[in-house]
C-alpha cells in the first residue's frame, strides 16, 4: 500500500526535492500541496504530513493536522515560543517529528557533541560554527542552536545564559561557561557545521557538511514512513531512524 502525503511547503527548496523524491518513489504518494499562496483542500485523506515552510504556514498546518488526526513531520525552524507551545499541544493529539535538521549525518554528530562535552569538561572550551547559503535568514541556525543545547545539557549549564554571539561588544577574557554561537552567510553552502572542542595545548573538531538538499529531504522522507502508527506524542528524529528496527 502506497503511503499517502501531504506536503507543506511545497514551493520551498526542500520541499520542491520532497515533491520529486515522492514522483519517483512507488510506494509513496504526493495527495496534496500547501504553500503560502495555496493551503491543502479541507477533504484531503492522508496518512502523514510533511512540513517544510514557513511559521505563519505551519499554524495553519498544526489546526489541520490535529482536526484530521494525521501525523506530522516538521522541520520548520525560527518558531516563537507561542508556535513552539502550540506544536507541543498538537502532540496531546497526534504524533509530531520536529527536527532542526533531518540529516542522519547531521543526528549522529549531535549525539557525538554530546558525548564528547561530557568527556572532556569543562577544561576544553566550546565554540560552534554554521555556515550556509546567502539567502538563509536566521543566524545562527536551528541546528547550531541545537548543538549548543546538547553541549549545554551535557556540561549542566543553562544554554541561553551561557551562549555568546558577539564578542566585539565587550572586551573581556572569556568565560568558563560559555559556548560560542559564529554563523557565516554566503554563496550557495547547504550547509556545514563545526563544533569545536579547544583544551590546553590540543583542539577537537567535529564537522558535518551538507554538499546537497536531498540529506535533508531523504530524512524527512524516511520520518514520514516511520511517524504514522505511533501514539500521539512528540518523536525524536534520532530514535526513528538511527535505532536498530
């Protein structure tokens, strides 16, 4: 049986790859397109929902997905803390995959910061660098904010207290507790990362680089099959895809 998608989004870079994974897949089918311009039409049937959009568009996304009870995998990014609150109510109802990348790379450089912030302290300072395309608008990333959350939570800080951006605005030494937060714009990078372990007298790198879209849309993909099925709830990308079936 052919898995039936909707997919939000549909016009973006992302999600114009999703479209096309979907054409050439026999076990999948595009049922329905929402865009900024078009939102889906109120009697489509599908067994999940793929978002990559826009915040205004994904409030939109989340009343239907919940009324229609259909699974939703999102990797909109730049969501206030309302929208963040309102996807979190919509998985009392529905199963919800939100991932601030959906590269298999990518997930499993995550888990390898984490580690590592754990085993070399407090001793070895932190600093994470993103770089992407010219056109991307937030800086930094979702995905550098989501390194520098699991560096945090590794060491016990706070994030928010303990992130940097800017270092010309003050001239001081830098702090025990601090991570670095660097985002460079320009050219046509989909998108690398470097997380950046420097002790005394030795550095630790670690780089994940994205030379193309389809990682992010391959993932989402892979989500979408795995997501319907699941009790309402909020589902971490890495325990679906990465985790032995």
């Amino acid at each position: 049986m052919s898995l039936q998608i909707l997919l939000s989004g549909a016009t973006g870079a992302v999600g114009q790859i999703i479209a096309d994974l979907i054409a050439a897949d026999e076990h999948a089918i595009l049922s329905g397109r929402a865009s900024r311009e078009q939102f889906f039409e109120p009697d489509l049937e599908a067994d999940v929902i793929i978002d990559f959009s826009h915040p205004d568009l994904l409030e939109q996304v989340l009343r239907f997905a919940t009324r229609h009870r259909i699974p939703l995998v999102t990797g909109t990014t730049a969501l206030g803390d309302a929208l963040q609150a309102r996807l979190v109510e919509a998985s009392d109802f529905i199963p919800v995959c939100q991932a601030a990348n959906f590269s298999l790379g990518m997930n499993l450089l995550v888990e390898l910061a984490r580690r590592a912030a754990a085993a070399l302290g407090e001793a070895y300072d932190v600093e994470i660098l993103d770089i992407h395309h010219r056109r991307k608008i937030d800086a930094p990333s979702g995905t550098a904010l989501w390194l520098g959350q699991a560096v945090a939570a590794a060491r016990g800080l706070d994030f928010a207290p303990s992130v940097v951006h800017d270092r010309s605005s003050s001239r001081q030494a830098r702090r025990d507790a601090e991570i670095g937060l660097h985002a460079v714009r320009g050219g046509d990078v989909a998108g690398e990362h470097t997380v950046y372990f420097l002790g005394e007298g030795e550095r630790v790198e670690l780089t994940h680089r994205s030379t193309n879209r389809q990682v992010f849309a391959r993932g989402a993909l892979l989500a979408a099959r795995r997501l319907p099925g699941r009790p309402p709830g909020l589902v971490d990308f890495a325990e679906l895809v990465l985790q032995p079936r």
